[in-house]
C-alpha cells in the first residue's frame, strides 16, 4: 500500500463519526494501556453523543486493566465472533493486519468503511480512512484532541471528559511513556496529564492499581526472565527468553510479561533490550495468539514466538522499528515487535544476530 500516512485531516475523522449511526471499534491483540484507554474513551464517548457503539478486545486483556472501570462496554473478541455491519469501523493504536489478525477475516469483510486512528509510524492495513499522529507520543493523545473536536461539532459545551474518560486516557498516556520516562514524552502529553489530573484523576492512585497489582507468580517469573538475560556485542545488546516451560512452572501468565524488556535499560552500557517469549501451550488465549501470525513459515513446528524490541535514545539510538520489520514486525523507533512461528532456537539466534548487526552499523 501507500506510505503510511495520514489521508483525512482530524476534522474528517469528526465528520465521518457523525456521518455514521452505528461504530465499531478494536485495537491490537493483547491491548496495553494506551490500546485499552483508547478504545474505552472513544467507546465511552460515542455513546454519549448517540452512537450505537459496540468494542472488542481481542485478549488477553492484563488483570490491571480489566480492573479498571469502563472496561464492561468492551467485548472479548473470539473467532465465532459476528461483527456485523456498522456504519463504521475503527482501528485504534494500529494499523498493522499482523496486529489485528485475529479479525482479519471479519475486518475484510467490512474493510471499505473502516478508519485507522494511530500514532505508529509503519501499517499495511488498507483502510480507505487514515488519521496518523507518529509525533503524539499515545494514541490517548490523540483520542482526546478527537474528543474535543467532537464536543466543538455537537454542542460546543459537551462534558464528555468523564472520571471514567479521563482515567483511561491518563492510563494511555501514562504507560506508553513508561509514566513520562520514554524519550516519546512531548510537552503536549505533560499538558494532557495536566489537564486530567485538574479534571480529577489520582495520579498516584492510578499508578498503584495499574503498576503494583502483580502476582506473586509474576514475580518468579521475572526471576525466570532475569536468569535468562545475556549481553552481547560487548554488552550492548541484552537478550531475555522466556520459554513455555517457564510459564508452566511459575504458573504466570502472558500477560505479566508487561515491561520485562524494560529491566536491562538500567545497565549503562545496553543501547538495544529484546525481550523473546514463546507462548505458553496452556494458556487459555494460546490458539488466539497462534492465528495472529502473519507471513511466517508454519510448517517448522515451532510455535508462537512473540519478540519485543527497546532502544535507548541518544547519537547512536537504534532504530528498533526496521529492526522488526525484518521479521515481518513494526512499531516505533525506540519500542516495536514482532510475531514469528519458527523453533525458538532458530529465533533467538536470528534475532540476537540482527540485533548486534543494528548495534554495530550504529557505530559506523
């Protein structure tokens, strides 16, 4: 398709909306914070202003989201799923076919009214509609200008930012920064959070049902994950695996892996942190996850290999997004990833390959 770019200004995307009596909306599989606030504003919004609105996460939602309020006006998404024919339907936080698999078949279906609103830098889905935003640092942030436009076009007044409106866009902005650490952070997210916590939101509440919420077995397997990591490339690479064997005998979840790749930012010298995890056979969203793979060789007997990519920002900062791409991946220069079905051996090495060939290019 064409460069993924923006082809309607945010005041289309407004028209469209009001154009339509009845939205669709979803996002990536396995929703994080920006996903979940995301689709739960927009939802939450849309019905406000009359729309008949109906959401779907494809899971696993994690637990410290499926917690927060407004998450019952979203539907778990499963194969036997119908979506019908809304007027129109959008993509939120992506625009990546690999990303949304699960629906691919249901999304083609209805693909000439569907609408991607996303702050990614790369996409192959081909929706006639594209807002893209690749300088707002969530999609949250871009879910609240949309909101404001919205309440301009119906009333000029509306109070659409609700407690539980702003809760999940604070959420969204919050964890795709890593709570304003990540090098994405631009004085407009700051002057958002700003604007939420005047309207009402406990940011230190938020943090603590968000982020302090893990299980004990969570906490064995980070222990796993960390007795994995190994340096590289004189130890500006940290490679982490997390087998299905590990899984089984923690008794953790997928889900839990949230902000492992994060942990070897801390060295001094890791320019480059991959996070490796095969999905666990027992898990209850395994063979949702296993039909989210796009373009890769299934007949290897490998299963699903899920790959997380970060860089850190400065002169030499490598590209992680072209990094994923190579494995049929994408995402963001500094945060991207990849799915893959090959033995996990053959993984670890193709990536750990790649990754140092990053590094090293960098240097020259």
């Amino acid at each position: 398709m064409d460069e993924y770019r923006s082809n309607i200004e945010l005041a289309g995307v407004v028209e469209k909306i009001l154009e339509a009596n009845s939205v669709g909306i979803t996002t990536h599989a396995k929703p994080d914070g920006d996903a979940f606030g995301s689709v739960v504003a927009l939802a939450t919004v849309l019905r406000a202003i009359g729309k008949d609105v109906t959401s779907w996460f494809m899971p696993p939602v994690p637990t410290n989201l499926s917690d927060l309020e407004g998450h019952g006006l979203v539907k778990p998404y499963n194969p036997s799923v119908q979506l019908g024919q809304p007027d129109l339907f959008i993509v939120a936080d992506t625009g990546a076919w690999s990303q949304i698999s699960p629906m691919k078949k249901a999304i083609s279906d209805i693909l000439d009214r569907t609408m991607v609103i996303d702050h990614h830098i790369a996409g192959d889905l081909p929706a006639p509609w594209r807002y893209i935003d690749s300088k707002a640092a969530a999609c949250c942030e871009i879910i609240a200008q949309l909101i404001d436009k919205l309440s301009d076009a119906v009333d000029g007044n509306g109070d659409y930012f609700t407690p539980v409106v702003c809760e999940v866009l604070f959420v969204g902005i919050a964890s795709d920064t890593g709570w304003f650490r990540f090098s994405n952070t631009r004085p407009e997210t700051h002057e958002l959070a700003a604007r939420l916590i005047r309207l009402g939101v406990d940011h230190a509440d938020v943090y603590r049902r968000v982020e302090q919420r893990a299980r004990p077995e969570k906490l064995a397997l980070q222990t796993r994950a960390l007795d994995s990591l190994k340096l590289v490339a004189d130890s500006r690479v940290a490679v982490i695996v997390l087998t299905a064997k590990d899984f089984d005998q923690t008794g953790a979840m997928l889900e839990e892996t949230e902000r492992f790749v994060d942990m070897p930012q801390s060295v001094a010298t890791v320019q480059v942190v991959v996070l490796i995890t095969e999905t666990p056979v027992h898990h209850k969203h395994a063979q949702l996850a296993e039909t989210s793979v796009e373009g890769h060789d299934s007949s290897s007997g490998g299963g699903t290999i899920r790959v997380s990519f970060r860089s850190k920002p400065g002169p030499r900062a490598v590209n992680v997004a072209e990094l994923a791409q190579q494995f049929g991946g994408g995402g963001h220069a500094r945060a991207a990833g990849a799915k893959i079905r090959r033995p996990l051996d053959e993984v670890i090495n193709n990536i750990t390959k790649a990754a140092v060939a990053a590094v090293i290019a960098n240097d020259a």
